[in-house]
C-alpha cells in the first residue's frame, strides 16, 4: 500500500468520527514552508528585475535561513506522520495525480536550488567558511556565472512550494472551508508576503526597504481580494459552505481571523506601509512583524476551522 493511501484512509476514518486529526504540527509546517517559498521568491525576483549587485545583505542571510526553516517545517510534518518510516517510501515513485506525492518533490528540489544560491551569493561570513578547494571554486564559478538562471529556479520552486502548501489543504474536499481553489493563490501570495516581511525585519538600506514595502502593499492587496473572493466563493453555496465561512467571520474564529488576520496582519500593516511611502511615517519593523504574525495565525485558523465542520458526520 501507497503511503498517501494510508494517509488518507487514517484521515477518512478521524472524519466519519468527527474528530480532529491535525494539530499544531501541519499549520506550523504549512507556514515555515510558505515563508521560505517567499524568501526564495523575494530574493530571485530581485536578482531578475535589479540584478545582483542589489541583493542585499538581509537577502542574504534570509536565503542562508531558507534551508534551516524548511527542514524546521519538515520535522514537524514528520511528528505529525502516523507511520513515520513511510516517508522514504514516497520518494521511491512518483504519482502526479497525488498533491501529496508532487510536494514531496518539490520539497527535494528546492534544497538543491537554495544551496546554488546560496553558494552565488554568500554571506560575507559563510564565504570565509567556504572551502577554498579546487572544486569548490569551480561550483562557486558555476553558481555565479548562471545566477540568473538558478533565479529562475529559485522562482519556479518558490511558486511551486507555495501553492503547494494551500492545495494540500484543498484537496480535501470532505472539509468544505478547505474545498477552494482560492486555498493555493491565497498561501502562495501570503507566504511571498510573509517572505517579504523577513527580509524587511533585517533590511538597512533605505532604497530596498522602499522596494520591498511596495511589494508587500501589493502583495497584501492580492491577499485580501483573495480571502473576499474564498470567502464569497463559499457563502454562494450550499448550508455546510456557509456554515464553514461563518466560522470564521462571526463564529469562534472570527475574533482572530478578522482582528489578528485580516485587521492586524494586512489592512493595519498595509497603511502604515503607505504611510511611510509617503514619507508621512519612519520604515519601521512594525508592519513586517504583523505580517509574520498574521501569516502565521491564517495557518492555524484554516487549519483548525476546516476540521470542526464537513461532510462525513459520526
């Protein structure tokens, strides 16, 4: 038996119970892997549009991050696994039917392009550490003569891993909350926000910080339209759909996902990026820092308001 098989048949059987049978594990894992899908994004995106004379050092050491968060993610994906032992089975074929099967290729893939990365564009303490060897110039040399194209890899598995992260949940159809296809732009755009926010916690210079803040604004737009549109695409629909929205914006939920998400993580961050654009506020760390948070409280609500409504009942 597959190991996706097995997967979905432990969660079919928790759903006709009615229980819960994801915990803080999969929302953790869901926004560490949306954060570095936008840490990937932000910096080749900069490498593509300015060059990489205008990666900075806060890019740097974000990309240097992206590795340790990630296999963070992963951990916690492998304490939520029931049969621990099947994960190498999954690497062992390759279903293209199966969200699950496509990630766990994805999540092989983008190590490989972080390191190459990493390697063109080091920190100025990793490039002292780096072996000064005979080949390990020769990858240098590789690495920085094809930057831009490991950018363009850097993108395409960056967009890839962040989608992956809402159509995990999507396929879910038994869960009406999860039974959206706005689920995968809306973790891909917000894991490029929260990506955006982690380098502009650590940027110093004036003009990128700039940058970066337009790109959030934008991306924080993109973001919010796509929670409207989740949301009437399930209120437009049958009792149990709109039983799971009104979760969310007048049920128990709706006090974090309308105070903390859609207040605190984009609308109040969103005008104090404004502001400052305008020059009518200082670049502070405020914005960024509700934009992490507000990414990271969005996992756990979806995540546990998808599980308390659906269609198989006990």
């Amino acid at each position: 038996m597959q190991p996706h098989i097995e997967i979905e048949s432990t969660r079919s059987a928790l759903l006709a119970l009615g229980e819960r049978f994801w915990g803080w594990e999969i929302p953790l894992y869901l926004f560490l892997g949306g954060l570095v899908a936008g840490l990937m994004v932000t910096v080749s995106a900069s490498i593509l549009l300015w060059g990489r004379d205008k990666v900075t050092a806060a890019m740097k050491a974000g990309l240097l991050a992206a590795p340790i968060l990630l296999s963070a993610g992963m951990f916690a994906l492998l304490l939520d696994l029931t049969l621990k032992l099947n994960v190498v089975r999954f690497y062992m074929t390759l279903r293209p039917s199966s969200p699950m099967s496509l990630g766990s290729w994805v999540l092989l893939l983008v190590y490989p392009v972080q390191l190459l990365l990493i390697i063109a564009l080091p920190t100025q303490l990793l490039a002292g550490w780096l072996p000064r060897t005979p080949w390990m110039k020769r990858i240098r040399r590789f690495a920085e003569d094809h930057v831009r194209v490991f950018a363009w890899a850097g993108v395409g598995t960056g967009v890839a891993l962040g989608l992956y992260t809402g159509i995990l949940l999507s396929t879910s159809v038994a869960r009406p909350l999860w039974s959206s296809s706005a689920l995968g732009l809306l973790f891909l755009v917000s894991g490029a926000s929260t990506g955006v926010a982690a380098v502009m916690l650590a940027e110093r210079e004036p003009a990128t910080q700039e940058r970066l803040a337009r790109m959030d604004v934008a991306l924080i737009v993109i973001e919010s339209a796509t929670i409207g549109l989740w949301m009437i695409g399930l209120l437009t629909q049958g009792p149990l759909y709109k039983q799971a929205a009104g979760l969310l914006l007048w049920g128990p939920y709706a006090p974090v996902f309308l105070g903390v998400v859609a207040f605190g993580g984009l609308l109040l961050p969103a005008a104090l990026e404004v502001l400052a654009l305008r020059s009518k506020a200082m670049h502070s760390r405020i914005p960024p820092l509700l934009v992490l948070l507000g990414g990271f409280v969005l996992r756990f609500v979806v995540v546990y308001a998808g599980q308390d409504v659906g269609f198989v009942r006990a």
